[in-house]
C-alpha cells in the first residue's frame, strides 16, 4: 500500500485514491486481492515509462559477482566422500579419469601459449591419455614450464575452486569451469576429444542452467573435491609405470631431460603440490567442525553453576 494512494506520482489520477483509508488508519492486505482497487492502468501520450529491471547483462554479472548460499559442512563432507570414492573405485574412475585428463592438457596448452610457443592442438583419447602439442624451441624455461604444467593443473584448479566456493561465489565457479571447457573445446583436434568435452561441458551447462541453487552448490564442491583427489592418484600410477619402465616418455622423464634433475623428483614435486592442494582445499571446503543433522552440539568450555 502505498502512502496517499495506488500510484507515487503525483501526476497521477490515482495519487489520492487511498487517502481515506489511511486518514482513518486503515490498511488494505495485499495478499486479499478481492479488496484491492482495480485501475486501467494505461500510460498518456507521450509519457516516458521508467526501467523497471536491470539489463540482462547487468543482472548476469551482478549474480556472476555475488555470492549464493553453500550447503551445510556435512553435505560438503558427505560430497568429498563420494568424489573420493569415484577416485578409488576402478570402474568409475577409468570413466571420471576423462575430466581430469582434459585439465592436464589444458594445462599443457594454457601454459605453452602464456609462454610464447605456438599450440597446434590437443588429442584424447579412448583410454583417458592425452597429448598436448606446440611449436616453439625444444629447450628453455617455456618448455619446462610446459611440461611442468599438465599434473599441477587438476590440484591446482581444484584448490581455487575450492577457495571460491569458500567465499561462496558458486555461480562464478560453475562459468568458470564452463569458460575452461570452452577454451579447451576450441583447441580440439580429434574426435573422441570433441565428444569428452562436449559431454563434460554439456553437464555443467545443464547445471548451471537447470538445477536448483542448492544443486549447483553440491555439485560445485563435489567438481572441487574431485579435482583435488582426482590429482593426486595419477601421480601415483605415473610413479608405477615409471617403476615398470612403461613411461620414458612422461612429463617427469621430459623435465629429467631438459633440466638434467631426476625425474623420480619432478614424481615428487608433482605428488607434494597435489597432496598440498588437498590439505588446502579441504581446509577451505570445511573451514569449521562437521555438524551432523539431529547431533548435539556442545561448546568447547562449558561453565555449571556451582551448588
């Protein structure tokens, strides 16, 4: 109910029309829309009508920027649980492990192009490997930070997922992820490629688009926690097919030969950066203690009055 009447100009015909009910004190619910005045709402000639709603672009980034709500730190956990278990279990992870060889190359392409050498492309393939190819001198910082790039990237990204979705930017982490896929996408050059990303984009767009807010936020943190275990255990087979002489021609035996350092430690600093991203994401995802729905929860120093 607005003050005097059904309209705030004073231009209006209908500036007045509630003056007697607010002189006598009286007001009209607005949920009974029965009692409610009915008026022609018609514009004069010539009459300029104020914006009623942002633009669209406006209001996309002012949702992109904001912050939503993120569910409790036991739905967080209950998430984790299961990206860790999809990593574990042979069968899903043979499948999962797709995602996470799609952010290995695009490391690898990210980092070749921020260094100046010229990306041809990228190639995956059916058995979740990959291959990342660029033009550029075969020697030199660019290269090594190429090669240094791909198992850094998935704990990496998992961890500033994690510390966006700490701050509750939900929806800025979800085009994120949309904003990589599509970069990757464009850097495609086989056809199992195209189909991988499509499919790993297609599900985040329906995501974004779709699903309730609180879906988004689940997802959104089971994407994190899964980037962040989902880094650590194919260090752990690359130190295995290392070990059985199957990988001479990994990104660690690549970084032996171009800096002269074993390439058991470059295994090494891959698998201390992934475990650190899982220490730090993990503290960002459950900054506090887990509280269980239905459990008693009690303060740290309890205070009895004495008797």
């Amino acid at each position: 109910m607005i003050p005097g009447g059904a309209s705030g100009d004073p231009r209006s015909p209908h500036f007045a029309d509630q003056l007697a009910q607010w002189a006598r004190h009286r007001r009209i619910p607005m949920g009974d829309r029965r009692r409610l005045p009915v008026f022609p709402w018609r514009m004069r000639a010539g009459a300029r009508s104020a914006p009623l709603t942002l633009s669209g672009m406006s209001v996309f980034w002012e949702r992109l920027a904001g912050t939503q709500a993120v569910p409790p730190a036991w739905v967080v956990a209950v998430s984790g649980a299961v990206a860790l278990l999809i990593v574990l279990n042979a069968a899903s992870w043979q499948l999962a492990r797709n995602a996470i060889t799609i952010a290995h190359e695009g490391g690898h392409a990210l980092v070749s192009l921020l260094s100046g050498r010229r990306l041809e492309g990228i190639r995956l393939h059916s058995d979740t490997s990959g291959e990342t190819v660029s033009r550029g001198r075969r020697t030199g910082p660019g290269m090594v930070l190429t090669a240094l790039a791909g198992y850094l990237t998935p704990p990496l990204l998992g961890a500033g997922a994690a510390w966006l979705l700490a701050a509750h930017h939900v929806t800025a982490t979800l085009w994120l992820l949309l904003a990589l896929l599509t970069a990757t996408f464009l850097a495609i050059r086989n056809a199992f490629g195209v189909l991988a990303v499509l499919l790993a984009a297609a599900a985040v767009c329906a995501v974004t688009w779709f699903a309730s807010a609180a879906t988004q936020a689940v997802f959104g943190y089971g994407v994190a926690w899964f980037l962040l275990f989902g880094g650590v255990r194919p260090v752990i087979e690359l130190q295995r097919q290392r070990l059985r002489g199957r990988a001479r021609h990994s990104d660690a035996d690549q970084l032996a030969r171009l800096t002269r350092v074993p390439g058991g430690v470059w295994v090494a600093v891959f698998g201390l950066v992934a475990v650190g991203a899982v220490a730090l994401g993990a503290r960002l995802l459950i900054p506090g203690s887990l509280h269980l729905p239905g459990s008693l929860h009690l303060p740290r120093s309890l205070h009895l009055p004495r008797g």
